[in-house]
C-alpha cells in the first residue's frame, strides 16, 4: 500500500484547486488505498469467473 502521508499535499492541492474528492485527486495521482485495490481484484476475479461459464 502506498503511504498516503507522501503525497498529502498533493492530494490536498489538487482537492482545493480543482475541486476533486480525495478519491480522485488520488487517482488522478496514480494512488490508491489497500482497500481499493482489493476491490478491483474482487471484480477482476469475478469478471473471469462469469467469462469463464
């Protein structure tokens, strides 16, 4: 997981100038939480599961 502290002030001025949610200023950075990357593996996994049936 990528240590969110690093980029704060990032984050902070892309919320303020540009209006963006934390969530995007993080992914507008190329960033993201453990927890978000679970989720994509999640949809992953079962993207391949239906395509398999």
């Amino acid at each position: 997981m990528v240590e969110t502290s690093n980029y704060q002030m990032a984050i902070d001025l892309l919320r303020c100038h540009l209006g963006l949610s934390e969530e995007e200023a993080m992914k507008q950075l190329g960033i993201s939480t453990e927890e978000h990357v679970q989720i994509h593996v999640s949809e992953m996994q079962q993207a391949f599961l239906s395509a398999e049936k």
